[in-house]
C-alpha cells in the first residue's frame, strides 16, 4: 500500500501547519482557521484520499491515509509540522502524530476521539449513491435527493459541495464513493492505534455534540498524556463552522504556545 501525495492549498510562510477536513469534505472546509494562521504559520489544507482533487485508490484506512500526510510533508521539504484536524481528519491526525511522533510538533484534534465509533453516515452514503447513480440536472434536483435521507439544510449544502459540473455539462462527485463505502465500517470507524504522543495536543469539543464523551477520558490521556479538552458552548459537531470566531482563537493560541486550555474534564 504506497503512499500518495495529497491535493493541498498554501498560505503563509512560517511553521507548517497540515489541516484536515472530516468525511465527506475537503480543503476548503477549514478555510476560516487556515485564514487566521496564515499572518503568523505556513498553512496547508489538504484533500484527504479519496476526496476533493486528491487521487484515488481502492484501499483506505487511518494507517494509509496518515502516511499520504507525511509524503506529502516529504514533497515539500517539511521536516516537522504541528497538525489540525476535524472528524476523520481528526483521526488522521492522531493516527499520524503516534505513527510519525518526530514529524508532528503539535496536535489539535476537532471533535473526534481516538475509539471506534458504531455506523452513523450509512444513509449519506445510500444517498450520495443515488446521486451518482442519477442524471443529475442541477444542483436542486440532487439536494431534493439527500433531502429525503438528511433533513438538515446545512449538512445537505455542505456534501452538495462534492457536486461538480464537468465540461460535458454532467454532474459528478469528486469522491470515490465506492472506496469510502468499502472501508467505512473497518478502516475508517477504527481507533486510531500506537503507543503514544507525547507532545502538546488539544481536543476541542462541541458542547452538543456526543463524539468526545466522558467515558473517552481513559483513552485519551492513555495515548495523548500531554492533552487537554476545552469545550465551545452552543455547538454541535460542525463547531468550526458554528463558532469560527472563537475556534480560531483557541487553535491560534495553542498553536502560538500560549497555555489557554484546561485540564482534561469536561
């Protein structure tokens, strides 16, 4: 299983720092954060394999995919990097931080834990599948397809943003659904695997969202002993996007060194 290097957007000049969006999306994802660093660090949001302008390839798991990262940190002549990433990414992150630890200067994992998680996209990609199937005549028809598996405007407006017209005038996806969906319940809901990480990383939790819960704490200082949690009030999941603001502000003063994060109890 080799490597491949990874569709990637730059600004800035100063420390590297890789961020990753979650399933289903793409560089442009965590736009906002990589705005905010770009005035002090070197920013690169990548497509994940399989996503966005990155290549495809039939196998996909945290291992391979956290490995593209380092290639890619390889092509570009970056010895060391601190790393950001939301969901999936997130898991990338971490999967790449106890793999590679001499590569990655920091961690900042957005709303995931280092645990297996049970199904929770089967519908979205029942509906992505439909999608791809159809002659799809404009981006409306497609949305009143996910309408009848997800009903919220959001969600649906983000996964719409994998909908491209080519220059045959057709719609397509720019994922590789079948590998997605191949590797979904073993590679890609797997916990992240290794000894530890012993540099400083910060999880950043959605106070609505249940994908970093109590009961996770073991784990979590188990494998990340350097950590901490800090909670966003009022936010789901998506807490990037709800609250940019104060989510740029946390991972800009991690990232600068500044100690504003608390002990591991939420």
């Amino acid at each position: 299983m080799s490597a491949m290097l990874l569709n990637h957007r730059e600004r800035g000049s100063g420390s590297a720092v890789v961020l990753m969006h979650g399933m289903f999306g793409s560089l442009g994802n965590l736009g906002s954060v990589a705005r905010a660093l770009g005035e002090n660090f070197r920013t690169l949001n990548v497509d994940l394999r399989n996503h966005g302008g990155s290549p495809h390839d039939p196998s996909m798991d945290l291992s391979s995919m956290a490995a593209d990262v380092v290639a890619t940190l390889d092509s570009l002549g970056i010895e060391r990097a601190a790393l950001l990433g939301h969901s999936l990414g997130g898991k990338v992150a971490m999967q790449a931080a106890l793999s590679y630890p001499e590569r990655v200067a920091k961690l900042v994992v957005a709303d995931i834990a280092p645990v297996r998680y049970v199904q929770s996209h089967s519908p979205i990609i029942e509906a992505l599948g439909v999608i791809e199937q159809s002659e799809i005549g404009d981006r409306k028809e497609a949305d009143s397809i996910l309408a009848a598996y997800e009903k919220d405007p959001g969600v649906r407006g983000f996964l719409l943003q994998n909908l491209l017209r080519g220059e045959d005038g057709k719609y397509r996806l720019r994922l590789n659904l079948s590998a997605i969906a191949a590797h979904y319940f073993q590679g890609l809901m797997a916990a992240p695997e290794g000894d530890h990480y012993d540099q400083p990383t910060l999880f950043i939790k959605g106070e609505n969202s249940a994908y970093i819960q109590s009961k996770h704490r073991d784990e979590i200082r188990r494998l990340f002993p350097r950590s901490s949690v800090e909670v966003i009030g009022g936010t789901g999941h998506w807490l990037h996007a709800e609250k940019p603001q104060e989510f740029n502000q946390l991972v800009e003063q991690f990232m600068r060194g500044s100690d504003v994060y608390g002990p591991l109890v939420w």
